[in-house]
C-alpha cells in the first residue's frame, strides 16, 4: 500500500518537472525569439538609416553640382552681357553721330522696322548712284509658264539677246480647285536670266522682284512684277559698269 502511495507521487513529480523543464525551454525559445527579433529590427533600421545617409548624400552632391552649374551659367550670362554692353558701346562710336550719314543711317533703320524688305531697300540704295551713261527705263511683259500652259514658251530678248528672261510659276485653281492656265500671282515665281555668255540666273520669290546682272562692260537691273492675267511685267535698264 505504501509502495503505491510512492510510485504515485513519484510520478506526479516527475511529471511535474517535466512540464517545469518543457515551460522552461518554451520560454528560453521564447526569449530567444524576442531577442533575436529585436536584434534583426536594429540591424534593419541601422541599414536603413545607412541607404537613407547615402541616398541624402547623394541628392547633397547632385545639388552642390547644380548649383555650381547655375552659379557658373550666372558668371557667364553676366560675361556674356557685359561683352554685349562693350560692343554695343563700340558699335554706338563707329556709327555716325552727326551729319547727312547720321540720317540716312536712321532712315534705313525705320524702314526695316516698318517691315520693308532688306533686298529691295538694298536694291534701291544700289539704284541710287549717279548716271553712268544708263538707258531709260523699258518695261516688257512675259507669260509665266505652268504645269497646265500648253501654250509656247514665252521670253523677251533683253539688248539684242544679250540677257534673255522667262518666268515659271503655279498654276492658279478655280473654286472647284481645278487647275488653271495662268499662273498664281500670289504664290511664288521663278524668273530664269540667261546670257548670250552662258550665264544663268534664277530669282525666286513672289512679287515684286528685284535682280541686277553684269554682262561685259554693262549691268543690267531688274524689276518684275506682276501684270495682267498669265503675264508679268518685266521693268529694266542697263548702265556702264564699272
């Protein structure tokens, strides 16, 4: 009886300290869990913060670089503005200041303002020049050739073909866009100068034009525009050259 009593107790006992060392390693893996836990956010957050410190370091540089760059766009934009500011004082020395230049000077330039064309106010300076033993002026008319002009070719013989001139163009279009045998006055033109010497010329633009050529001893000057319908009006003269 008292031997049963004994094995009975011993067991509970040992059961009991089995449960006891069970519940101890639950809670060292527990521990341990935790601690490594802990352990691996440290190291995580460490890392991070260490990609972050680079990442800041980089975008510190990147700005360093732009604003280094900006710095040196200011230097030269302030360069660059004080070269304009010395030309522009050399060119305002060169300039004529006083006297009939000062004024033809401030002519030219209002007219270029108002829109006039450079080459034809050139073409006009160059016109202005003393009589060199000049002809007067005579005006021909030539029909401007097109795709859709089945007619002849059409030219004039400028000084007994000296300077032969013909004109190529667009054709027009009626309301119902079908193509005409006159030419667009208001697209532009090719005007064709040849030589008896071989030399050939093109003008192209839209009207009115303005061509000057030199055949030998003469230059010849043109002005061409436009006439009536399919045809256009060609103004010239020569004079002695040079």
């Amino acid at each position: 009886m008292q031997k049963n009593i004994y094995n009975t107790r011993k067991r509970y006992n040992d059961r009991k300290k089995r449960r006891a060392s069970a519940l101890s390693k639950i809670l060292v893996v527990v521990a341990l869990t935790f601690f490594c836990g802990i352990w691996i956010g440290k190291q995580y957050s460490l890392s991070r913060v260490e990609s972050l410190n680079i990442r800041v370091e980089s975008q510190a540089a990147d700005l360093k670089k732009m604003q280094e760059s900006l710095l040196e766009a200011r230097t030269d934009a302030q360069t660059a503005n004080s070269r304009f500011l010395q030309l522009k004082e050399e060119i305002s020395r060169d300039l004529p200041n006083e006297g009939p230049l000062r004024d033809i000077v401030a002519h030219i330039r209002k007219r270029l303002e108002e829109g006039m064309d450079p080459e034809r106010l050139l073409f006009l300076i160059q016109s202005a020049r003393p009589p060199r033993n000049c002809i007067d002026a005579q005006t021909k008319r030539i029909v401007v050739s097109t795709p859709d002009n089945t007619g002849p070719d059409s030219s004039i013989n400028i000084d007994n073909g000296t300077v032969v001139v013909s004109g190529d163009g667009v054709s027009a279009r009626n309301e119902q866009g079908q193509a005409e045998s006159w030419f667009d006055a208001a697209k532009p033109v090719v005007i064709n100068f040849t030589t008896n010497a071989g030399l050939e010329e093109k003008k192209e633009g839209v009207f009115p034009l303005y061509h000057s050529l030199v055949v030998g001893d003469k230059e010849y000057r043109f002005t061409i525009d436009e006439g009536t319908r399919s045809f256009a009006k060609i103004t010239y003269d020569h004079c002695d050259y040079p």
